[in-house]
C-alpha cells in the first residue's frame, strides 16, 4: 500500500473548510480546494493598552487596515464641574456597545454640540482682591482725621487719638507695577481718594468700593497713586495728575491736598505701617 506524502502548506494557507463558499454573487465558482490568500491583519482601534482576549472590549477590531476609528476623549472639568455630558465624538461606538478606552480627540466637533446640549463650561475662582490696613501720618508727625466730611492732618493726643482714620488700600495692577501703584481710602474702603484731572487737581473723598475699582483699568486713574520711598518715608504720586503727590498743610488741621513739591507750606512725605 502506497502512501501519499502530506504536501506542507505555505504560511497564510490554509485547508478549506465548510462554510468557505464564494458568495453566489461572485463572477464563477473558483475550486473550493484552491488555498486562500494570506489573510491581511487587522489594525487594532486605538486605545490605551494592548488588546487582549480577557476584556471585549479590546478584541474590538477597525474593520480596514487603512481606516482607522477616530479617538475620543470627554473635556476634563475645571473648578466644579459636577456632570460630564455624553461623548459626541464621530466614530464613537452606540450606546450599550463596548467601546476602547478614550484617548484624546482634537477635533473642535467633539466640543461645540456638548455646549449645545446644555453642557456648562467650568470658570476658576475668581482672583480676590486683598485689601490692606495701615497708620499713615506726615513726617511732622501729624495724624489723619475726618473733620466736615474733610480728611484732614492734625496732632491727636490723649481722647482724640480715637478719632485717627486708619487707611486702606489695594494694589492697582492696571498700571505698571514698577510703580507700585495703590489706591487708598478709609472707612474700611468705602471711601476713596480721588483726584480727577485738571490743571489744579484737587483732593477729595469719592464713596467707592476699594475691592472693585482696580477692574476699571484706566477709569480707575484718579483713585490711583504711585507710591515712592526714600530713607523710610513714602511719597505718593496722583495717576491721573503726573508731578502731583499727596500733601499735608503745615499747619494743623487742615485737609490733605496736591502739591507739586516740598515747600515751606507743603508736605510730602509721610509714614506709612501696617497697623
């Protein structure tokens, strides 16, 4: 009895198999025992991870080597986001069907129907304004209170030390912070210094809130002073009115003013200490 030797087959054949049959709708009825082409591998959809047999959702497979699925990925919430909207990116599997992992997805579509949808962009906090409290008294060592609605500049001894005003103020970051721009008032910041521009500016006090002013950018010029220091004592220079800075009289109780220098009748200078 002869024996046939088993021909080897080639990598990528195979032996045909029942349910092997070209469609009917095909051009002929090629042989049935003719060996299949080598079989293309298939281009795993993108995912985070290696596909493997223990999870389906990783034997999912692009059907084309030359498709491929586009990747998908939900905006990440910032600040108090407390609901994520549904993935709309184009490509992304039904619901109830397993799908890979999200990875990231550029394409702007995948962002403006979720806002569409009801989707609520998440804002940080707001930056909050700190509000400093300080003593400010002339280098004549004379201390600022209110007289006739009037800030004004007078030595306070015994009792009356009780009627000194205590000054608060905010950086201004609208102007060059090299300049070290503030804005004072007192009252807890609801009264503020102001100097409107002018030929001869003057000084008096505006009802403001301290906190909101430095939002005004530029409108926020006449509240705003640049200070200046040299051997301990401060200047303060009028935002709106170049080479005008804050001054006391040399005589007591009289109210703050401008000045465009150091006189006989002007002060300057001044003190300036966190309480």
């Amino acid at each position: 009895m002869r024996h046939h030797a088993r021909q080897p087959r080639s990598r990528g054949q195979r032996a045909w198999q029942a349910g092997d049959e070209p469609s009917s709708k095909g051009a002929g009825s090629p042989n049935p025992c003719a060996p299949f082409p080598p079989l293309a591998r298939a281009t795993p959809c993108p995912s985070r991870g290696r596909a493997g047999p223990s999870h389906p959702a990783r034997r999912q497979r692009c059907g084309n080597a030359a498709t491929s699925l586009p990747s998908c990925r939900p905006i990440q919430p910032t600040g108090r986001c407390t609901e994520m909207p549904p993935t709309s990116c184009p490509g992304a599997p039904a619901a109830g069907q397993p799908s890979p992992r999200a990875a990231p997805c550029p394409a702007p579509a995948c962002r403006g129907p979720m806002e569409a949808e009801g989707f609520t962009l998440c804002h940080a906090p707001t930056l909050q304004t700190k509000v400093f409290k300080y003593r400010i008294w002339d280098m004549d060592q004379k201390s600022l209170y209110l007289l006739n609605d009037q800030l004004v500049a007078g030595h306070l001894q015994g009792a009356n030390a009780a009627l000194e005003e205590k000054v608060f103020w905010v950086p201004n970051r609208s102007f060059a912070q090299a300049r070290l721009p503030v804005i004072l008032g007192i009252q807890n910041g609801t009264r503020c210094l102001a100097s409107r521009a002018a030929p001869q500016p003057t000084l008096r006090l505006e009802d403001a809130d301290i906190t909101a002013l430095p939002g005004a950018g530029e409108a926020s010029a006449p509240f705003t002073f640049f200070r200046s220091y040299k051997d301990g004592l401060w200047r303060f220079e009028s935002a709106a009115n170049p080479g005008w800075f804050l001054c006391t009289s040399a005589r007591a109780h009289e109210p703050l003013g401008l000045s465009r220098g150091p006189d006989a009748t002007h002060v300057l200078d001044f003190y300036f200490q966190l309480c």
